[in-house]
C-alpha cells in the first residue's frame, strides 16, 4: 500500500464496469515531505504552483462542452457558523460576502449565468446544495470556506475535489465540514455508491488545479508569499451527487492571525474572487482549445 501514490475511481460503458485507477509513487518519498508534490516556484516571487497531471483529452473537452451556468456556493450559514476566528469573525459571513463578489466577476468577465445556493444567512443542508446545483443544471459547481486548524501556525490557499481522501489532514478538513450532515452510518453504502460512480472525478481534478493555482498566483501579486496548501482529494458531502464538475475551496485559516487579518479584507476577497474567476476562465478555455481543435 505504501507503493501507491493516489487513486482515482470511475464508471466506463459499453460495458459497464467500474475502474479503479491506481498510481504508483515515482520515488518513495523523504519523512517529513510535504503531501502535495509536483510543485515550482514562480521566478521571483518564491510562490509555489500546483502542477496539475498530464492533460488527458477528457470527454468534456472531446465533446467540446462548454460553461454557461455556475452554481456557487457559500458554505455553513443560518445555525450552522462554520469556524470562528478571533473577534466574533465568523466563516459563515466572510464566505457569502465573497460568493457575492464571486459570482459579479463571472457574471462580468466570463458571462456566464450564476446563481448562489444562498444569498442571505440562513442554513442549508449539505445534500441540498448540490441538489440546488443539479435542479439548475449548472456546468460547475464551486463551493467556497475558510479553513481551522488547532495549531495557529498552519495558514493558506488548498482547493478539493471529490474522491476518497489520501492523507490525513484531508480526512480532518472533511470530517469538520460534513459535521453538519444529515448522513448515518446507515446511508454509507449509498455514499459509497455515489463515489463509485462519480464520473466528473477527473474534470473536478483539472477545475480545482486551474482555480487553485490562479488564486495563489493572484493573491501573490498584492500579498507576501501566500501559502500554496496544493489541491487535494476528500469525500465531502457537499459534493457528493454533483451532477458537474464540483470543488470546495478552501480560502485560508481563520485560527491564523495573517491570514484571519486577510480574510477580514474587502481587499483580499476580492483578490480571491478574481483568483477563482480566473482560474475557471483557465478551465473553460483549455476545453475551448479541443473544440477549437487546439
């Protein structure tokens, strides 16, 4: 099992069977190495890039689909605060003030429909934000938070899609985010069943490196060396039964001082908005460049 370094499971027809794509690990890795490999540094600007697997020509981009309904989504809400900083700062607010300013820039600069799950502080259930998402047919499916950690040094930018988790911080981000859900242990089977046949695996992976490497070279254009915390894999509910691509982006750590200070700003949501903006405009084009025959 040490051998393996990642997995990713999908459906196939004609005929129908599930495939179970195993990875090995290119070089056994150093104790102590960070999770998320395959990174570089910006010249000058010791900002590290995510570096997405080699571009497969996907069924999307075979097919030449294109994006025309995003559905975003401002995590927790209502009873459900999310997690809390210093000052009474709550992710429940810093989120739907920056899906707000999200969804304007796609509207402007992609002009694409947008709609939010919400757009005032009141709870949803995690089932039913994707099962908003599905009902609009939306394309893309963006899911935004901030992030927690017990050790207040840990600080930074990670985006996720859905799969099952491969380290173990994964596992605790996602544990704290399904906190809220409907689930029991008696509805495992059918979780395991959506992740099985989750066929938007790999369009989600291609999404969450464009949106997350355009955020953090977007926010080390105004800020310090912004923390690159990479693209990861986790089984979150909220993204469980997405019918389209989906991710959740982590935008930084409210138990952080710089980064709670950040997250405060107009400024920097906005900065992370047009990170977000940029990034699906990097993942709409490269499935235009196929259509295109490009």
């Amino acid at each position: 099992m040490e051998s393996i370094g990642g997995y990713d499971v999908f459906r196939l027809h004609d005929p129908f069977r599930i495939v179970v794509d195993v990875r090995r690990h290119k070089k056994r890795a150093f104790k102590g190495s960070p999770q998320v490999t395959g990174k570089k540094r910006h010249a000058g600007r010791g900002i590290k890039r995510t570096n997405a697997p080699d571009r497969k020509v996907s069924l999307a981009r075979q097919l030449g689909l294109n994006v025309r309904r995003i559905v975003i989504d401002p995590g927790h809400g209502g009873k459900d605060p999310g997690c809390h900083g210093r000052g009474g700062i709550k992710e429940k607010d810093i989120v739907l003030s920056l899906a707000k300013i999200l969804a304007r820039k796609i509207r402007k600069e992609l002009g694409c429909e947008v709609f939010l799950t919400r757009t005032r502080d009141v709870f949803l259930p995690l089932e039913k934000r994707t099962a908003i998402a599905n009902i609009k047919k939306a394309d893309l499916f963006i899911s935004i938070h901030v992030n927690a950690h017990k050790c207040h040094k840990i600080s930074g930018i990670e985006t996720y899609f859905l799969n099952m988790a491969t380290d173990e911080r994964s596992v605790m981000v996602a544990a704290r985010e399904n906190a809220t859900s409907e689930k029991n242990i008696s509805d495992l089977q059918t979780i395991l069943n959506d992740l099985m046949l989750n066929t938007k695996i790999h369009e989600s992976s291609r999404l969450a490196y464009d949106v997350q490497n355009a955020i953090v070279s977007q926010v080390g254009r105004r800020y310090k060396r912004p923390r690159n915390l990479g693209v990861k894999q986790a089984p979150f509910y909220v993204l469980i039964g997405a019918d389209m691509p989906a991710i959740l982006v982590e935008t930084g750590f409210l138990t952080n001082p710089v980064d709670r200070k950040r997250l405060r700003s107009g400024t920097y949501r906005d900065c992370i908005a047009e990170g977000i903006c940029k990034g699906i405009k990097q993942y709409m084009a490269s499935i235009d460049q196929v259509y295109q025959g490009g």
